[in-house]
C-alpha cells in the first residue's frame, strides 16, 4: 500500500464526514487508483463516531475506537501506526481540517522528488482571521457552514483559499516561503516514523502540547531528510473547540507557555525549528492562492 492518512478525531461528530470527504476519491486528485486508507482513531469522544454520517464518502477509511484514551493524542498515533499499511505516513493529529485536493498527488510527487522527504502542509484556518480572534467577534460554526456553502464546498476545493486565513504564527507577513515548525498535515515514510520511535509519548498534555512541533522537528533534523514545503495547497482548521486554536489569544498565550515548559523539560531548549534549509513543492492554483497578497 502506498499511503497511509491517520486521523486522530475527538469530540467531531460534525467536523469529521466534511474532513473524510476531503481525503475522498473523488476529491484528491489522482486518488481514484490510489492504493491508500484512512485511518481514523476516535480518541474516547464522549458521544462515539456514528459510521452512518460518512457513510456516503467514497474514502477507504478504517474506524478505530480508544475507549479509555489518554488526552494526549501521542499514544493514538502510535496505536494507528502499528496497523498502518502504507510505504508513506500521514498524520493529521487534529481532524478537523480541510484538504485542498492536490495534497496527495503533490506529497506522491515529492516523494518520488527527494529521497527521504518530510512534507509538510501549510496551516490556514477558515474564516475572515485566526479563529482566536474570529470568534471574539462573532465567528461561529454557523457562519463556518455559511462559508462553506458560499464556495459549494467541496465541488472546487482550491476556493477554500477564498473563504481561509494563513496561520502566521506570529510572523507580520505570510508567504508560501515563510520557515514552518508544524503542520497538521506530516507526511513521512514508515520507515523514518518507525526510526523515531513514533511519538513521543512524554508529550501527555491534553491536545498533545508540543506533541506536533516535536515530531516535526524531529524528523526534520533526522539524517538523510530533506524538510519539503507544499506550495499552492492546504489544511484548513474548522472550528470545534480546540485547545488552543478555539479559545481566547489570552488563553492561548497561557496553555502555550504550558506546552513550551514541558517542551524545555522533555528536551532541554527552547528551540523548535529546525536548522535544515527547507524545499519548495507546488504550484499557485487559482488568484486565491497567492497569500501574499493578503498581507
């Protein structure tokens, strides 16, 4: 098998079948023939997955139940690695985000560009700012859905540039070249996931805290990779209450500070970019795409 997505959902009942169709085979470019599946891990939600609400997806996808999970996602990943088929891993450690529909096909092709590749996906979040400004000033899922309805979502997924926000991180501009350390959307082979000993299970902050960044930074800097950023395709966040892209920019600061003392304790420094110069794979889509121009 070529590809392996894993998934990891707690408490998105709404979010998920919108996340499935946008790993969906009639959706991803060149996914038709693809040889992959999705794995898809219910981190305890309180009320379970219902298999009925994406049922109508045409994605090859394999429910995994966690009834007594663990709050950090860590142990969820590694579970859903152990059963993963795919020569290539993609981890989407929060499900609630939106493909465009050449993340595959350009993942597949710098896979087949670099040797040892860690692709990485750009960060956008839906709606008119980042979602913890948003929604102080009245950005709800109902304005969401109203969003996604006004670009008949997920006919042409390349207008979610329309609809979307860049995740700046704190940078005063944004470019497809600004220097990324994480994404919501990995992918690396099976082989340097397994040499890194998965994730770092160390991280058990609810929401995994520096969990991604780690990982990243990891692979990143892990002999004979080559970091690799998507240029001209996205995952973008929906709203559903997530720990630290859903609550207050006070609150975020405050839990941030928390990941990053456990970060400093787990492994010493601050430091959560890596030194590797980076690669550029893609394409500019549509006028949309240009983000720079939202600057």
């Amino acid at each position: 098998m070529k590809l392996s997505v894993i998934l990891i959902a707690y408490d998105m009942a709404r979010e998920i079948p919108r996340t499935l169709q946008g790993l969906a085979r009639d959706y991803q470019l060149g996914a038709a023939d693809l040889d992959y599946e999705v794995l898809l891990v219910d981190n305890g939600s309180p009320e379970p997955l219902d298999p009925q609400t994406f049922a109508h997806v045409d994605v090859p996808v394999e429910l995994i139940r966690i009834y007594d999970a663990h709050p950090s996602p860590a142990k969820a990943i590694n579970l859903a690695a152990k059963q993963a088929r795919g020569e290539i891993l993609c981890l989407m450690i929060d499900g609630a985000h939106l493909l465009t529909p050449g993340v595959f096909e350009m993942t597949l092709s710098t896979f087949r560009a670099f040797d040892d590749p860690l692709v990485a996906t750009r960060y956008f979040f839906t709606g008119p700012d980042e979602q913890n400004k948003s929604i102080l000033e009245g950005f709800d899922k109902s304005a969401e859905d109203k969003l996604l309805a006004s670009i008949n979502w997920p006919e042409d997924g390349y207008r979610l540039f329309e609809i979307g926000t860049p995740f700046r991180a704190g940078a005063r501009t944004i470019t497809w070249f600004n220097k990324m350390f994480e994404s919501n959307c990995i992918s690396l082979s099976r082989s340097l996931f397994d040499r890194l000993g998965g994730c770092d299970e160390q991280f058990d902050l609810p929401g995994g805290g520096f969990l991604n960044l780690d990982l990243y930074k990891r692979a990143a800097d892990a002999a004979g990779t080559t970091p690799v950023q998507l240029v001209g395709e996205g995952s973008f966040h929906q709203l559903h209450g997530g720990t630290t892209t859903n609550v207050s920019m006070e609150e975020r600061k405050t839990r941030t500070e928390s990941y990053r003392e456990q970060y400093r304790n787990i492994r010493g420094t601050d430091s959560v970019m890596t030194e590797k110069n980076v690669h550029y794979m893609g394409h500019l889509p549509t006028e949309a795409s240009k983000i720079h121009l939202k600057n």
